[in-house]
C-alpha cells in the first residue's frame, strides 16, 4: 500500500509538473486560467438550464469562448513592448473607425453603432475599451506618477474624444464603459484624493448637465432603474421579474433547471442580461455567492499579477483590465438585481 501511494504521489509530481511546464511555455498564469475555467463552467451549466436544455445555444455560446481561449492564448505571446509601441495605432484606428461609423454607419432600431463590412457588422466602440486605457497607459508610461495638472488634461482629451463620439451614435452605456477603463488608468497611476474627488464631481455635475440631451427612451430607463416599481407592467417589468427570481431562491435555491421564473418564461433575457437572476433562483445565495467569489478570485489574482509587471505600461494595463472586469460585474449584477 505505502508502495502504491508513493508511485502515485510520483505521478501526480510528474503531471503537475508537465501541465506546469505547459503554462510557462503558453505564458498562462496557472491559478488565473483555473479561476476563469471554474467561472465558464459555472456560467455553461446555468446556460443550459436557462435555455430550457437548448443544446444547440450551449454551442454557439462555447465556440465564442473557444475563440477567445485561442486570442488570450496568442496576446500572452505578445512582447508587452510591442502592445506598448502599437497603442497610439491601435487608438488612432479607433478614432478613425469611429468618425466612419458617424459618417457611413449602419444604422439599426434608431441608432448609428455599427460598420457594414459584408458578411459582418463591426462595432468599433468595443475596440475603444481596450484602446483608451492601453494610449492611457502608453501616454503615462515614461512621464512622473502621479500625474501632474497637465497630463490630466491630455489624459482627459485622450478619453473624452472616443466616449464623446460614442454617446452621439446613441450608446451611452458603452460610453460609460469606455470612460471607466480610462479612469481606473488614472486611479492606479497614484490619482490624489482630492484630485479624485474633483474628478467625481465633475463627473456628477457632466451626467447633470447631459440629462438634457438625453433621448426620452434614455431618460425613461435610467428613471426605471432608480424606481422600476413605478412602471410595474411597462419598463419596470424585467427588474422586477428579476428581483422575484433572485428572493425566490432564498438561500439554497430551488435546483438546477426547477427555477419557475425562468422555466415559465416570466423571467426575460434569461440566457443573457438576466443569466445573474437565474443563479439566484436555482442556485439561491449560496450560489451567487459562489459566482462573485470566483469573480473576486479572477480579479485579485488578475491584480496581483499586474503589480509583479517591471515596467509602468504592463502595471497600468493589467490594473486597468482587472478593475474595468469588476465594474462590469458590478453594473450587471447591480442592474439585475
């Protein structure tokens, strides 16, 4: 027995340390790729419960996540300088794109969002919330920390330009996207507090003043979301039916594919903007709990890493795409719930 338990101790030596090898050689950090695994596992098992067991959508929702292994995998190949050297292209092209999306874009249910490329449709503002914070991190890399009067207001210029010409198009939420990821640039570059705080007010004072260009449909929205009780069976209705699903669940749910908001169709956009909801009736809280420490995991660990960077570009970016994750689950989740 104590023979057979060594030879498998041998063993299991052997295979981490191949898988270990295997990391290094893609340049993956191991206990990263482990969180975000558990956490696409996770998100594929309520999916089919979600989707009423739609085998057919767990794929098209598997070959995108397929995709996007083999593009981490091939940008971790990439030398942080070049990304560096290739931000004010890469910002540029976006500049470029965007004023050809106001020019000549296609338009769909009222608003101007998306390039005609043929067989696809581009939607150049998603290119922008990876743009802004690498030329935010490129145009910080080699100049003091933290930033003195007069970056700001080239830092300011280099994120205003793309979310100004984003909320004309009208998208408003990719807009704020794209503002935060910039922001988070300048928080990590060592932003004062009262720096930060006269940027929030600012901000506060900006979201004031633009309330009276905003389109009645935006306007009714963001009401909604502060109050979705005072429009019940109108644009209330999806938060409401949400928060039924996420109390229903209680603490321990009701079980994988018994939620009755979900199931009975009361529940809208289960399988994409509400999949949160449907964790908390099936899972209760216990399993979203379970989502958001996993999240929490992948953006720590994702933190810690870009602290190790040797150089202030690999330092801002990485900061700036784990924090920019955590807003987006922040938003979701809050919205949802």
């Amino acid at each position: 027995m104590i023979h057979e338990e060594l030879a498998i101790d041998s063993r299991t030596r052997r295979t981490l340390s191949g898988a270990a090898r295997v990391l290094l050689a893609l340049k993956v950090d191991g206990p990263l790729a482990v969180g975000l695994g558990l956490t696409a596992a996770f998100g594929l098992v309520v999916l089919y419960s979600a989707s009423a067991e739609n085998a057919p959508m767990l794929v098209r929702t598997g070959m995108p996540l397929l995709l996007g292994i083999v593009i981490m995998l091939s940008v971790a190949r990439i030398s942080p300088n070049l990304l560096r050297r290739a931000s004010p292209w890469l910002y540029g092209i976006g500049i470029v794109l965007l004023l050809a999306v106001a020019a000549v874009g296609h338009v769909h249910l009222g608003a101007k969002r998306w390039l005609d490329l043929g067989p696809i449709h581009f939607q150049p503002s998603e290119l922008m919330k990876l743009a802004v914070p690498m030329m935010c991190a490129w145009y910080l890399h080699e100049r003091a920390l933290p930033p003195r009067l007069g970056d700001l207001g080239m830092l300011g210029l280099i994120i205003l330009v793309p979310v100004a010409l984003v909320a004309k198009e009208p998208d408003l939420g990719t807009a704020a996207l794209i503002a935060a990821a910039g922001a988070v640039v300048l928080f990590l570059a060592g932003l004062r507090a009262r720096a930060i705080i006269a940027l929030l007010l600012l901000a506060t004072l900006g979201v004031a003043v633009g309330l009276r260009f905003f389109h009645g449909y935006q306007r009714e929205r963001l009401l909604t979301f502060l109050n979705p009780e005072a429009h019940p069976l109108g644009a209330g209705y999806h938060i409401i039916q949400s928060q039924i699903a996420v109390g229903s669940g209680g603490i321990f749910g009701k079980g994988w594919m018994a939620g009755s908001q979900a199931q009975l169709d009361f529940l809208p956009e289960r399988t994409t903007d509400f999949i949160f909801a449907v964790i908390g009736e099936e899972f209760g809280l216990l399993g979203l709990l379970t989502l958001l420490l996993l999240y929490a995991y992948v953006i720590g660990r994702s933190l810690y890493l870009a602290m190790q960077c040797p150089d202030t570009f690999s330092r801002l970016l990485g900061g700036s795409a784990a924090l920019t994750f955590f807003v987006y689950v922040i938003i979701n989740t809050r919205i949802v719930t």
